[in-house]
C-alpha cells in the first residue's frame, strides 16, 4: 500500500533510489481516476435534480472506491515486485549453476513483475467504463470532472502497457510472453472508449 | 500546495468535498511525470556509458525538479481558486445591486480559476518538451518512464484543457474568454509532441 506525505513521495520519485519509479506513478493516476468518478457520484447521489439516476449511479461510485484503494495497493505492489527482479540480478553468477540460477530467477521475477502492471491496467479499464456510464445521468456541474477521470485512467492504462511490454522484451519464454500480450492487449480495448469519452466531454463543457 | 499523506488526500478525492477535485488531480500528475522525468536524469549523470550526454541531461534534471515543485503548487492555488468561485456564488443576490455586485465577483473568480489550470498546462507541456530531450541520451534501462512521464503529463495537459474550457463556457466577456482560449491553444500544441514520444518509446521497448 501506498503511503506517506504526497511531497516526499514525489521527492522519492525524482529521486536516483530504485522504487517508486514509473509503475507506481501509473498506479498513482489510476486511484485518482477512481476518486474522480467517486466524487461526482457522490455529488449526485441524494440531489433532486438526479433522483431517477441514484440506482444507477451508486453503483458506479462503490465500485470506484474499490477500484482506487486496489489502485493504491497495487503501487505498492509494483514497487516490492521491481526490488525483487533487483535481488534477482543480484544473485551470484561465478559458476555455471550459478548463472543457471541467476537466470532462471531472474526470468521468474520479470515474469512476476509483469503483474502489477497488468492488475493496473485492469483497474484503468474499468475506471473508464465506469466515467463512461456517467454523461447524463451525472451531476452536470462536475461533468468535466468525469473527462479528467477517463483522461488520467487513459494514461495509466497506457502507462501500464509500457511497462508490462518492457517485462515482454525482458522474457526468455514465448509461451509466458504472448500470454501476457494477451492480457494487456485486452485491457488496452478500454483505451477507444476512454479517448471516446474524454473527446465528448471536451465538446460538451466547452459549448 | 499540496501536502499530506496520499491515502488520505485521494479519499477527500474522491469524497464531496469541494476540493480536492479535477483540477489538482491534473497538476498531480504532472508532478508525477516532471518526477519521473527528474528520476531518468538522476540514473543517467555519473554512469559512464552515458558520460558524454552529461551536460546535455543535466539541466533537464534541474528543470524537472522545478516542475515538480511548481506543479505541487499548483494544486494547492487550485483549491484556493475554486473556494473563490464558491464564495462568489455564496454572495446575496436580492436586491438588483446585490445580482449585479454578485455577477462581477462570480465573473472575476471564474476568470482568475483559469489561472492554475493555464499554469498546470503550461508545466505539463514543459514537461514533455523535456521529455523528448531523453530518449538516445539518457539510461536505456529507464526509457519506459521517459515514456510513462510524457503519457502522464499529456494527461496533466489535457485535463487542465477541460478545467480551462469548462471557465471559458462560463464568462461573459468574450475578450477575456478569447485571451483565454489562446493560452490554452499555445500549450495544447505540445500534445503532439507528446503522444510521438509515447508512441516511439512503446515501439523502441518493445523491440
């Protein structure tokens, strides 16, 4: 899990230290997709102007607070599972079942490494069918709002992708690579409906 | 600025509270990619594969750090703004001097709120010009957050479009609404350059 003051965490980030670094800061912008849409459900639940919506909204917004605590935990889970690669290369390589070992270790944490990410990407999927489900039946005053969360689950989506795609080129395995191919290819479908969305509000707030 | 522990300011996020919202979710990630940006540069100086793309990198670094910070900032005048724009629509409005005394101070902060947003992509658009600067010169082993850093700041960009749109759409005067636009217009060009890094990066790792 994700903790601590948002300035030293930034601080870390820039920093030369090994974790947080990328993943992490994908994960980062998905939880704030996900309190994006949470908040503008909270700011439409219990308004009379929305009243016929409340069953259809509520939902949206619990499922956003799982989705951004998930998110949360998932940086921290892409920061342990990048130090784990780190102490795989680590291991020592002076004789020939040494580097046997090395290898394999180190094929088996890029392989584990790949998960975060990929749980990242999931979560950014969802984030944007959930801002997807919003326009018009959501509080109009923070429908920009709604534009920010799918912009910002876009980029995490895509952010997840680079780094899942890194762990591909990292991989001995073709089996375990076009299995995670697969996977991250089928989170990055999201990514037409998320720019859909963003590109609709954009025309909608601005007339 | 922004500050406190990450956890806690996400569930203000994503709470009804009326800041934190969009706009410091924006300057947020921003931050996270002027990071990230500043991160690439500090694991490339004093590596000697990269010894002679010193000097070129390490201004970036100095300039994302500045980015970083100002981007924090940022976030906090956001929430400050918008507080404004509350307070204005909170003014009496019933006698005819009261609506019209109301209707310039909603005007007045309404035009101001543009202002962080405007900063915020203005940042990110630096950003990504930094960004672009990486790629061939910095460490080959952290391209992905080069990457990762024009994604997330192309989302900083874009979602302060949104914020500065939803502004524009409530002024009255189109002189201010016009200078507005402008503004806007100028940093949104950096966007293109922004999705060719991403773009080339994703091709480049995966390779």
């Amino acid at each position: 899990m994700l903790h601590g003051d948002i300035g030293d965490w930034l601080e870390r980030l820039g920093s030369a230290a090994p974790t947080p670094g990328g993943g992490a800061a994908a994960a980062l912008a998905a939880a704030a997709g996900a309190g994006l849409v949470e908040m503008v459900v909270n700011l439409t639940v219990g308004k009379k102007a929305y009243a016929e919506h409340e069953d259809h909204v509520r939902p949206i917004g619990a499922q956003a607070r799982e989705l951004r605590l998930r998110a949360l935990e998932l940086a921290g889970d892409d920061e342990a599972a990048f130090s784990a690669v780190m102490s795989a290369y680590g291991l020592p390589k002076a004789t020939d079942g040494e580097k046997a070992a090395r290898a394999a270790a180190v094929e088996a944490a890029t392989a584990d490494a790949a998960q975060p990410p990929l749980r990242v990407a999931e979560v950014a999927a969802r984030v944007i069918e959930l801002a997807s489900a919003l326009p018009g039946r959501s509080n109009r005053n923070v429908l920009s709002d709604v534009g920010i969360a799918a912009s910002l689950a876009l980029s995490a989506l895509e952010s997840s992708a680079i780094n899942v795609e890194v762990n591909l080129a990292g991989l001995r395995d073709p089996a375990t690579r076009d299995g995670l191919r697969k996977e991250i290819d089928a989170h990055l479908a999201a990514a037409t409906l998320g720019r859909e969305v963003v590109a609709n509000i954009r025309a909608g707030v601005a007339r």
